[in-house]
C-alpha cells in the first residue's frame, strides 16, 4: 500500500509540478490502483511509473474544477487502447457533472472504450464497502462541490499459529481450521484447547486520509481522526499575505494543513497541492515552519512514492 | 515563420512522442502563434518553449479524435490564467463538435475565461483572409469529419530602393512615397522618374499545408500544390503489412506522403504523427525509404522548429 504522488501543483502545470493526481497503489493488497483526482497528463505522469492503467479500478474525484479533471478522458482513452477488456470494467467517484464532462468527450471524439463505467455521485458517508476496504466520503468547503475521502483498509485477522501448535504436539488436520475460527477444541488425548490461544494479533489495517482543494472545516479532521497518513492541500503558505489570498480563494495553507493533523492526531502529513512557486529553499522554509505544529510533515514532490506501513505499536503490542 | 513541433506522436502519449501539436510561429509576420490540433499536454509541451499563450491567437482543429483535441481546456485555461485580456479573443475553427466539448468541459469546471472565443465550424474553401494572411481548408478522408489547411502569407511588396535613388542624386521628399506608389515623378531639374525602376522584386509569400489524419485523398495536393512545405501524417511505415493497416484505419503511410509531396511539387516534406515505436534506427530506415521518393523529406520529433524560408529563386531573379 503506497501513495504515488502524480502531479502535486495548483491551477496549472509547471516545469516541476503537474496538476493534482494521487494514486493509492492497493497492488498487494486487490492487485490495483485508485486514483484521486485526474488533471491533465496524468497519462504522461503514469508513462514514468510502473502503474498500468487497466490496473486502475477506481478514480475519486475530489471537485471538478479543470486542474482535478482534465486528464480523465484522455486516460479513460489510453486505458482502452491499452487493452483493458469489458471484463474490467472502471469506476468513477465524483461529483455529478463528471459524468457530462465524460460522455461528452467520449462522444465528440467518438471514443468507444473496450470496458464499461460505472459513475457514482458523490454522497455523504460510506460510498464503498466490501470485504477489504472501505471509502467514507465528506463535503468540503471550495468554491464548487468538493469532497474528502476516508481510505480504511479492513484488520487483518490474525494468522493461525502453526509453530505454536506443533511446539505443544496438536496435530495437523481439520481441527487447525475450528482452532483459526476461535473455537475450542477437544483432542483424542483430552486435552481441551482454546484457539483464540493460537491466533495471532489482529493486524489493524490502514488509515489514508485525502483533503484536496478547501478551505479549513469541521468535516477534516473527522475523516482524517487517527489516519496512518493525511494528504492536505497547501496551496498556499504560512504568511499574513498568503493566509489572506487562501482565505480569498477557499483554499488552506501549510498551518491550516499542520493544525488539522495535530488535532486528528494522524500518524503522518503529506502536503501537496502546491504553488509552482515552492522549488527548493522555499519548501525547506515551509517544512520548517509547519513542523513547528507537526513534526510528521512531508511536502510531496511529483513521482514520490511513499509507503503506509502497518502501524508499529500494533506488532509490538503482544 | 517557423513550424514548432509539440507532439508529433499518435494514437495516445509516448515517452519521446506526444500526441498531435503543432504551433505555427508567425511573431515576426504578426506578433502571433498559430496551434493546429491540441492534444492533452499541449500546455506542457509549451512549457518547454518560448511561445506564450497569450500570444496564441487562432486555433485550428483538424479533427476531433482525443489525440488530437484532449489539450483544449487546460490550454484555454492556462492562456486566461497567465493573463491574456478581453482584448485578446481567440479563435477556434474545427469540426462542429468542438464548441460542444470546451464549452461542456469549461461550464463542468466552473472555469470563466478571461478573453472571448470565437467558434469558426469549418467549411470547404477560404476560412480566413486579411491583408497578410490566407487560410483555405478542404476536406479529408478519415473515420470522422477531418479537413486539411493551407496557409498562404501574402506577397510582400517590394521595397523602395533607396540606394538607387540616391545615386542617381534624386532627392529625398514626399515623391519617394508616390515612386514607391510605382508613379511616375517628373523632378525639378526636369527627369521624368517611374517609380517602378526603384521598386525591389515583390516577395512571394510562403505556403505550408498541414495535413494530418487522412488517407490518400484528391484534396491533399490540391491543397499543397507548390507549398514551401507540406506537414502531414505517417501513422504507418511503407512495409505491406503497414500499408494495410494505413487502409484499414483510414490513415497513411510515410510512402503516401512522399507521393503526393511529389506530385504536388512542394518544397519539403515534413511527416508526423507517427506511431510510438519509430525512434532511433527504425527512423533512419523510414527517411532512408521515403528519400527514395521525395529526397527533402523531414521527420518532425517534438519540439523541432522548421525554419520556413523565403523561396531562393524569387530573391536570386532579378
Ligand atoms: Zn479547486
Ligand atoms: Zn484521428
């Protein structure tokens, strides 16, 4: 479970930064890939990664401004071409226009994809649940329908512990399968064994939090409460001035970001979403000030690939 | 006047070949940029030249398949965000279908452009004319409504020579504007003077034909005949299993373009729109073979500038 950072600017591309595109690569864990958000060239981006589009079953988008969307029919496109079959189908999450943006450049250029799509619109709390994860969605506050997304990645149950039972002498046979189901156990030997004895700690599973363009509300810090890593807008920095414009344009800046991930006590903040403007000693500074609030800070940069480990306490808590 | 390639690839992005872009730089004849087809990441490609949006003032959309037309939003987008001014409209000639798309794509996005667009739907014949500068478009033979351009600069009248003038001691005044005028002066010692005697040669304006999707069609040499240069589309390579798949996808093959870039006696040939897999040796063998048929052919790779000179023979005829 890795987040690939494929375009971390505002507004428009620039030389170091395209526009906002962030995949969940969930390939260990249902041999695929999320994306949030898909502005222009997300295709591009992807070229220079490992990820293959028709792995992609999922895309989240956050608000349909164009730095968030307009990449989505040319990799809708490429993902067809590429060979993705019917029985691969895509969905899409987001607002309701998505899908008359879509349709109507699939329509124009007269496009037909290899495989279906699905589109749902966005609505408050949970808007995907199965038997391995689960996506709570909540509305934000920009100039235009925006929305946050939960990432929860169901426990993990603890594995059988196969040494454990070899090292008391219960032998191998279907009885291991009622010991892995917690149940108990009476042996030919008469011995009366507890399984919840031989089965690992529940592997709690992961946390990822995804707050693009907003300006600071309530509903963050409720989707981002205790996340493993929260990925924040900071879209501008920690200045009077640029406090003012953030609040001008319904966006955050660094310390809006900082504060939040204090408050929801998350295990890690990624900033992205940021002016082109923020190329070297610039982001040094905004790393500085923001780690004043919260130490965990990291400003993502175009084709970062940074790893959400299973969280540590939890290994150790045996 | 220059042709600066910005993708010169087909079908979907490559590492070496964007899709289709190509920008026609007329700073100097007036003080504005050309772009023929959009592909997505045409504002990126941008980036990595000295063209500036704002500059751009007529768009011409060949056809409206995704490779082709994919970039127009976020290319719109950024040409209003970096400033262009109400006094600064843009026109876009395409297929019908165009209006459709941006205007679907920038209403979805809430996006309010700073300048106004103009929508020309294309028809066959003259599509733009003003005292320097004549478009004239003429139908192609794709799977979607396609159209060819050609772009003839006026002539260029000749110059007064004022270096004659005065070494035949005739005084400078307002009688050079009515030489230049080609009238006939009669001085005060008593000369008769026509003006056309001082009048350098007239300078033949350049034409190039940008053709790209099609297969073969009566239109393309009509519409290059005598052109300084001839853009157009080599999707395929001249081997008989390419030429088939040229038919089969209502395309052409390098071979075809060397044809008619013959048979409408042009001064160069530039082909485009090739398939990803042309780089390094399989490039070479593509010029090697079409040379054979048209030996000042080119093979355009992104962000080439052509240089487009004025004819020799004109300037080498007095
Ligand atoms: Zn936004
Ligand atoms: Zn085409």
């Amino acid at each position: 479970m890795q987040l690939e950072f494929l375009g971390t600017g505002s507004g428009q591309p620039s030389k170091f930064r395209n526009v906002t595109s962030i995949a969940l690569r969930l390939l260990d864990e249902r041999n695929a890939v999320w994306l949030f958000d898909v502005g222009e060239a997300t295709q591009h981006q992807i070229l220079k990664t490992t990820i293959r589009p028709r792995k992609v079953e999922k895309i989240f988008i956050s608000h349909l401004h164009g730095d968030h969307i307009f990449g989505l029919p040319g990799f809708l496109s490429s993902r067809s071409f590429q060979g993705a079959d019917k029985n691969e189908p895509l969905t899409i999450y987001g607002p309701k226009g998505i899908k008359d943006f879509v349709q109507t450049a699939l329509r124009v250029s007269e496009t037909r994809l290899s495989y279906p799509i699905n589109y749902v619109a966005l609505q408050e709390g949970i808007i995907f649940d199965d038997p391995t994860f689960q996506v709570i969605a909540a509305p934000m506050r920009h100039r235009i329908e925006t929305w946050g997304f939960r990432v929860v990645e169901k426990d993990h149950p603890g594995e059988l512990l196969v040494d454990k039972l070899r090292a008391e002498n219960i032998p191998s046979g279907p009885i291991y399968g009622r010991l892995k189901a917690g149940k108990t156990v009476t042996l030919a030997d008469g011995r009366t064994i507890n399984g919840l004895d031989f089965i690992g700690e529940t592997q709690k599973g992961r946390v990822v939090t995804l707050i693009l363009d907003t300006r600071p509300n309530d509903n963050i810090a409720l989707l981002a409460h205790h996340a493993d890593v929260l990925v924040h807008e900071s879209t501008y920095g920690a200045s009077d001035e640029e406090s003012k414009m953030a609040r001008a344009h319904a966006h955050s800046t660094s310390i809006n970001a900082a504060n939040v991930a204090k408050k929801a006590q998350v295990g890690k903040l990624v900033l992205t979403h940021l002016s082109a403007r923020y190329v070297g000693p610039l982001v040094k500074n905004l790393i500085q000030d923001v780690r004043k609030v919260f130490p965990n800070t990291y400003v993502a940069r175009d084709l970062d690939v940074i790893e959400i480990p299973f969280k540590k306490e939890i290994h150790e808590s045996k």
